[in-house]
C-alpha cells in the first residue's frame, strides 16, 4: 500500500530533485494558467534552481523551463520521486 509520507508542496522541494505532480490548489484563473504550461496532476516536474532571496523558482516539466513565484509553488502539491 502507498503512503503519503513523501507528499510536499513544490516549494519544498531542492534543486536537482524530481516529483510527480499530485494537484493544484489555486483559484481558476491561476490553475488554468498552469494547466496550459503543463501542469497536471501525474506529470513528473524537476526543480533545476531556487533563486536566493525567496526569487522564483526555475522548474522543468518534459522539456520546457518554467519560473514560478515561491507563492504559486507553494501552492502545487508534488509526491517526491
């Protein structure tokens, strides 16, 4: 039986770590705009950087490089792979 045990937000994760993408937790307009970058819930997503300062954060889902703020991240839950 699978356990819950590795479930985080994006946001949690470090740089060079890998996820599969389990929802997200955002009001319409923002998980439409993710949807459209990619964004779905089984989609494995790598976190390449964190910029210092709480700056965004660089994530790659298939071959595209995404930034997003620290605050939408928090907001997408991930299972660590």
């Amino acid at each position: 039986m699978k356990t819950n045990n590795t479930t985080i937000n994006l946001d949690k994760l470090t740089a060079g770590e890998s996820a599969t993408i389990l929802a997200l937790h955002t009001d319409d307009a923002l998980r439409q705009r993710l949807m459209a970058l990619g964004f779905r819930a089984g989609k494995r997503i790598e976190l390449i950087r964190k910029a210092s300062f709480s700056g965004p954060l660089q994530v790659r889902i298939g071959t595209t490089d995404i930034l997003l703020r620290q605050s939408e991240a928090s907001k997408i839950a991930v299972e660590k792979t």
